[in-house]
C-alpha cells in the first residue's frame, strides 16, 4: 500500500485551500481510525471525502461494500485509479451534503457506517445531515476540528456545552476517541483536530412530541448564553403565541428553575420540557386557528 506521501507525489496532488483540504499523511492515525469504524464483512460504508484514498483502502479490505464519496474530480480520478483493483468499491462523485443516506434504508439494505475526515468549515452541515437521515446510518466515526468534538460531548455545566451538543446526544451516543495533532496533515492546519465515534440511537434519549420545536426551543435557549432560561424563552419567536406566565407553568412541571441558563440543563430535561412546551404550543395554534375561522 502507498503512503499518502508518495501518493500526493506520484499524481502531483496540489492540495485546493478552497475547498478546505488538508491530507492526513500519518498512517498510524489512519489504521487507527480505520480500526475505530470496526467495518466487517457484512457492513456498508460511505466514506466522507475519500481524498486520496488510503482511509478508503484500509477500510476496503473488510467492508461488503463501500461508497467513497469525493467532490475533487480531480482526485475523483485518482481514487478511480488507485482503487480499481477493488470490486467492494464505488466512486461517487459529488457533494455529501446532497448524498441520499435515505436511499439505502428504502431500498431494505442494511443499516449503513459513516466514516470520513470532514473539512472543517462542512462540519456542521455534515452533522445535521447526518442527523436528517439517521434511520439509515448505524454510526459514524469522523475526524472533526478538535473544538467542535469537545463541544459535541460535552456534559452540561461548561462552556462547551451548547446547542450543537443537545442536538447530538439527544439522537446519538457519542464519545471523543482520540487526538490527533496538526502535524499529521499537509498542509498543516492552524488548528488540532479529533476522531469522534457514534451510534445513533433507535429511539431519542427522551420521546419527543415534536423533533423539529425542540431542535428550534434548543437554539433559543441558548440564544444569550448567560441570560436566565426565562429571559430567552419569553422572548422566543417560537413561543411567541404562549404567555409568560405559561412558560413558567411548563418550567415548573418539568422541575427547572426559571432563573439557571440553558448551559445548566441535561439533554433529558431540554426533551421534557420542549414536550410540556409544544403542548402549550400545539393549544395556542389551535385557538388562532378557531378565532380566525370564527371571524
């Protein structure tokens, strides 16, 4: 197997700053984060941005199928070359942003494995993309900057802690594996980077009346971050139709105190409360809607 040196040689890579990459080259970090995905024979895999393709190849070797997906058409056509020994393989070429992961479960095939090195500045999108199709995705494991892993485990109580980490742990197990420093790439990054591992769960940590008015009552909470949990919800557009004094109603049945900031809740208690909400939500809707039939 060649090392990503002599690849880069070899096809005279010229990494594009645009489309932020940065190739890892340490081969130890590699295996181990091939290791990490534990693909076997009976697994499905998509690699995220495959690059130059010595994760793919590693993660070939045990994989029934794997699906490395890569927007360079440049290196396109390298993986096409490097990987044709391969009958496990596909090279697919485009955006993950735009992969259908959906496709995979309708089409009744096993439970997929994500695995990939995500440019920094899709890691977001990435994720939430991810979460839009979880039914299909078994877990992840994936090479992230090292500041938004610490920010997607983090516990609550700390600065870490936020929206991105709710979100996540409310539909996923997730635990930060391991470092790996900036000088493992080239070009060298300015900042660290860390591998982080998934599973998505069957059902959220709490069931949810409604994911998309938690996902939204998450962010407002976190909307001023050192303001008081009541200051940001009764100023919410999302529970603009709800009075204050309700709110409260719902803070106190769910066991909150109005007064401690968003940072300060667990994953469980953002579900309980963002169900006693929608309640209230779903009720002042149901009323508008009267009144203006009414009317």
């Amino acid at each position: 197997m060649s090392s990503p040196k002599e690849i880069i040689r070899q096809y005279e890579i010229k990494p594009r700053k645009k489309m932020g990459q940065s190739f890892l080259l340490n081969q130890d970090v590699i295996c181990r984060i091939a290791q990490t995905a534990q693909v076997t024979r009976d697994d499905i895999v998509v690699e995220i941005g495959a690059g130059i393709g010595v994760l793919t190849e590693y993660l070939a070797q045990n994989a029934a199928q794997l699906i490395a997906v890569e927007l360079d058409n440049k290196l396109v056509e390298v993986l096409n070359d490097k990987l044709s020994k391969y009958n496990n393989v596909h090279i697919c070429s485009g955006d993950i942003l735009k992969f259908d992961f959906n496709a995979f479960e309708m089409a009744g095939l096993l439970k997929i494995k994500v695995v990939g090195n995500v440019p920094y500045n899709i890691s977001s999108p990435v994720l939430f993309h991810l979460l839009s199709c979880r039914q299909a995705i078994d877990s992840f494991v994936l090479m992230l900057q090292k500041e938004v892993v610490e920010r997607l485990v983090a516990p609550p109580g700390g600065k870490s802690y936020g929206v991105p980490s709710v979100i996540l742990q409310m539909f996923a197990d997730v635990e930060k594996v391991f470092d790996v420093p900036a000088s493992c790439f080239y070009p060298r990054p300015k900042v660290e980077s860390s591998v982080i591992k998934g599973f998505f769960r069957k059902k959220p940590l709490r069931e949810l009346a409604d994911e998309e008015f938690f996902i939204r009552l998450v962010r407002d909470s976190f909307a001023q971050r050192r303001k008081m949990l009541i200051n940001n919800l009764k100023v919410s557009r999302l529970l603009s139709g709800i009075a204050e004094a309700d709110i409260r109603t719902a803070l106190d049945s769910a066991g909150i105190d109005a007064r401690r900031r968003g940072e300060t809740l667990s994953v469980g208690e953002f579900g309980n409360l963002s169900n006693l909400l929608f309640s209230q939500y779903k009720n002042s809707n149901d009323v508008e809607t009267s009144q203006k039939l009414i009317d």
